[in-house]
C-alpha cells in the first residue's frame, strides 16, 4: 500500500523551518557559544600565564564589583535605560509618519524613500567611520558638538518652572534629534511594507461611512499596522541598547580591550539580561493590544 504524502501543514512547518534554519545555525555558533563563554567568564578569575590562560572559579564576585567596585557602570547603565525610554517613541511616531507619508501616491516617492533608507547603508561598517572622520575634519572640537544643539531652548524651559528631569528628557531629543531620524530608515521600510499590505476595500468602506482621514488613520491603518508596530518597538529597543555609540557598550569594550575579561564579563551578562526582559515584556504587552485581522 503506497504511503501518503506530506499533508499541506506538514509541508508549511517544513517549508518554515528550511527557511528558518540558517538563523538557527547562525545563532547556535555566533550567539551561544559566546554567551556561554561569557557567563563562565564572569564567574571565574582569569589569569594569563605564558602559553594559556588558568580559570578558577570566584563565584559572583565579579558581579558584586560591577555594581560596587566600578563606579562607572551603574551611571552608564542608567543612562542607557534613559536614552531609550526617550528614543523608542521619537522614532515610532517618526518612522510611521514618514511611512505613511512615502506611502502615498506622488511623482518622485521611490527616489524619497531610498534616501530615508541611505542612512542605514551609511552607518554601517567603514563607510561610518569615513562619514565621521569627514564630519570631525571639516568641523572644529567645540562645532561638532554643538552642531544640531538648541542651547537657547533650555532657558526657555526652565523660565516655565518645568522639572530638571524633564527638561533633561526634553533636551536630549532635541539635541539628538538628527540621530534619531538617522536611526528610523529600517523602522520606515517595516511600516511601509506593513502599510502595502492593508486591503483598500477597508478605506472604502470607511470613506462610504464618512469617515474622515484622521477617524480613518485610527479605525483602520494603526489598527491594521499594529503588528509592525510591535517588530519596530523590539528592533528600536535591542538596536538602542546595542548602539556603538551606547555607554556601556564603551564601557564593556573598554574593559576588555584591557583584558580585564572577567569584569567585562559579568558586565555583559547584567546588560543582556535586562535588555532580554525588557524586550520580553514589550513584546508581551504589546501583544496583548495587538490587532489581528484575517479576511
């Protein structure tokens, strides 16, 4: 008797874990063999020796000293945790408006919608540091800083009787605010692949109902959008946290250019840890809100 074939779901589950498969083995010899070696590191004392290097086990001391002992990590970390609190809604309302824009039908968009996305072609590898060794070249020390900020505006704010915390908050989007629109070109393409795919059949039966574009905006495309919306808030936070330019990643990498390996370790461990639950919680919560629409 002649065996049946693979039924149509069998095919589906296979056909997504061939396609899933090369990120698994990416993931397995790229990401945990090193995070394995890492959380080992940071529970051992490293000593260099001649021709190898002797591992003994000093239990969580190294941690107690990146809290205790280190009087740089904790500001670098608190300051990581802030600039993301501020950056992730910067650039999602940004990113959306400008997808929502690009969207639309006008003479010239694929030429706009290349140059949102160059920046993310720009900022990486050699061709970022070429950008920031041209920029540092043709400005002096003090320009370069103090090139996209807005120092008149914080006596504004202050006049207002506004809080120090806000108005720190305040000024660190405005200052980093070309940064932040340099950040958005891979959040803008997720929208925008997200927008393509809403049925227009649903803007017409709101236009009949005489709905109008703002209604429109909220009864149907941020509906629809919503789980772009949670990609692009997980992306943003890990991509905010793993920034080159972040204090802590400074401040690891420092530490193990010094072969202080043990330190840096344990360092990197608290790090990961709390981005993971922090990205896990995001992503449950915004779960529990998302729309999920199927025709």
């Amino acid at each position: 008797m002649k065996r049946p074939g693979l039924t149509y779901e069998r095919r589906k589950a296979l056909t997504g874990f061939l396609f899933t498969l090369p990120f698994v083995i990416g993931a397995i010899t790229f990401f945990l063999r090193p995070f394995i070696n890492t959380l080992l590191y940071s529970f051992s004392t490293l000593e260099f020796q001649e021709n190898s290097v002797k591992m003994s086990m000093a239990g969580f001391q190294n941690y107690i000293d990146a809290f205790v002992g280190n009087s740089e990590f904790l500001p670098a970390f608190l300051n990581a945790l802030t600039d993301m609190l501020y950056e992730v809604p910067f650039i999602l309302v940004f990113s959306l408006g400008i997808a929502v824009v690009l969207s639309s039908d006008f003479h010239g968009r694929t030429f706009f919608r290349a140059a949102f996305f160059l920046p993310v072609i720009i900022s990486s590898g050699q061709v970022a540091a070429a950008v920031e060794g041209s920029a540092t070249a043709a400005l002096s020390g003090d320009q370069s800083v103090m090139m996209f900020q807005a120092l008149s505006m914080e006596p504004m704010l202050i006049s207002l009787g506004m809080s120090e915390g806000l108005i720190s908050t305040i000024m660190g989007v405005v200052n980093n605010i070309f940064e932040l629109t340099w950040k958005s070109g891979v959040q803008i393409l997720v929208f925008i692949a997200g927008l393509k795919g809403i049925p227009g059949y649903l803007y017409e039966v709101t236009e009949l109902e005489g709905a109008n574009k703002w209604e429109t905006f909220w009864l149907v495309t941020f509906r629809m959008i919503s789980p772009m919306i949670i990609v692009n808030v997980v992306y943003t936070v890990v991509d905010s946290f793993s920034d080159a330019g972040n204090p802590v990643m400074k401040h690891i990498s420092k530490l193990t250019q010094n072969l202080d390996i043990e330190l840096g370790s344990a360092m990197a461990s608290i790090y990961f840890i709390t981005v993971f639950i922090i990205v896990a919680f995001v992503f449950w919560l915004l779960s529990r809100k998302t729309f999920s629409y199927s025709e």
